[in-house]
C-alpha cells in the first residue's frame, strides 16, 4: 500500500471530522465503540465494524467517521454516568500513586542527604 493510499479518507457513507473536535465527537456519536492505538493511526470499532479512523503523525491528521445510522440513539443516562465514575476512579488512582512515588521519593533521598548523628 502506497503512503498516499494510507491518509486517503473511505468513500461513501463517511465523514471528515472538523479539526480540534477529534474524541469528543466520536463519544458523542458511536459512544459504544472503543479505540485501538496504532503507530500513526488509531481505528474506533463498534463491536467487529469500523466507525472512525485517525492518521497521525508528519503530514498532519486525517480524520474521519462514518455517518450516523438511521436508527442511532444516544446514550443512555446510566451509562453515561457510569463511564464518568470510572474515568473518576482511575484519575483518582493515578493521582494516589503519583503521591506515593512522591513521597517514596523524598524519603530516599532524605536519608541520602542526612549527615550521621555525631556521638
């Protein structure tokens, strides 16, 4: 496959997306898919069917979606606050082992640092 081929956006039935929009739009239209990082693309999957890829990398990104289904609806409330809990939770315990780091980290090095009691 050419490189050419590779940033060329599919046909029919897709669309770009506007620049900066990027994740937000992709959440907020097939909010059941899930991503798969590649090296200078990422694809967005609904069950086994693609609904979204990005192209990355030195010639700048090259998004696009694939339109809404006639029957789409949005996401349920529920799920909705459910995915905002566990986005929480996760931030929550990243933030817990940074400060474990942290003060793992300064524990070493102030033993380093201490000068030895005299007698």
């Amino acid at each position: 496959m050419r490189d050419d081929e590779l940033t060329e956006r599919p046909g029919k039935g897709w669309t770009p997306w506007e620049p900066g929009q990027g994740e937000s739009d992709i959440d907020r239209v097939w909010w059941a898919a899930r991503v798969l990082h590649f090296a200078k693309l990422s694809c967005w999957f609904d069950g086994s069917e693609l609904v979204a890829i990005a192209h990355w990398g030195y010639r700048g990104e090259k998004w696009c979606m694939k339109l809404k289904p006639a029957d789409w609806q949005p996401l349920p409330e529920v799920y909705r606050v459910e995915r905002e809990r566990e986005r929480e939770e996760i931030i929550e315990r990243h933030r817990i082992t940074a400060r474990q780091r942290m003060l793992a980290t300064l524990e070493r090095t102030g033993r380093r640092q201490s000068a030895p009691d005299p007698c």
